[in-house]
C-alpha cells in the first residue's frame, strides 16, 4: 500500500490532540496494534509539542504533519518554521531543555526516539526544525 497527507495549522496547544487523531485516521489501513497505534500517537503528540512549546514561543506559527506509507513503512515528518533549534545534539539529550521554569522535562526528543524505529531532527536557527520519524507497522 501506498498512500501520503499532508495538514498544516496553528500552533496552538489544542491541535496536539488534532495531529494526534489525523495521524491515528490515517494508518487504520495498516492494521496497527493497540500498543503501535499509541506509539505513534504519543510520538506525533511529543514532536507538535515541541514546535508549539519551542518553535513558536512567542506567537502561533504554523506546524505541519506530513506522513507517508509505503508498504508496512510509515514515514512521519512534523516540521515549523520558528526560531530553531542551536544544537540540535544537546537537545536529543535526555532531561535536556530550555525550559526548566515552565516545569518540562526535557524528555521530548527521548520519548520519540523510544517510540519510533527511527528518528532524525534537521534544524536551523531562525528558520524552523524537521523532526523525521519511522515506524514499521506489523514487525516484532
């Protein structure tokens, strides 16, 4: 099978659980489990929140979900063009964040990779972040 979308909105807070629910809609073809439907969902969820939290943290931006199957592959891709990420390296750490007043855990970026088969994150200052997943829907 192969199939792609692509959506764009606001960053406000509220679309988290709207990227969430276009993303479950769209791989229900695939037959997901319980336990990768939620996976997907929770890492979607982490990537929209970073580029609301930390793309745009001082207006409402644009984020787009673009997400792409092909075959048992689901290629995810949640990008903006806010302020950027300065070292990118840094904030893959666990616990690290720029936040820590605002109570965040700096567990974003962890939780997805713990999620996904594979992650990557392209970003550049004043000019956006890429965050870049995929999951292997039916493979133990």
């Amino acid at each position: 099978m192969k199939n792609k979308m692509s959506v764009t909105f606001d960053s406000c807070s509220e679309n988290e659980s709207f990227a969430r629910n276009v993303i479950a809609s769209f791989i229900l073809p695939l037959n997901p489990s319980v336990d990768e439907l939620s996976d997907i969902k929770t890492a979607v969820s982490e990537a929209v929140t970073n580029c609301v939290v930390h793309g745009y943290p001082d207006d409402i931006g644009q984020v787009t979900l673009s997400a792409e199957i092909d075959g048992d592959d689901l290629h995810i891709a949640v990008s903006d063009c806010g302020v950027g990420i300065s070292d990118v390296n840094k904030a893959l750490e666990p616990f690290y964040t720029t936040k820590p007043d605002e109570e965040r855990s700096g567990m974003g970026f962890t939780i997805i990779k713990a999620f996904m088969d594979e992650v990557n994150v392209v970003s550049c200052l004043s000019k956006g972040t890429k965050v870049e997943m995929v999951k292997k829907i039916g493979v133990k």
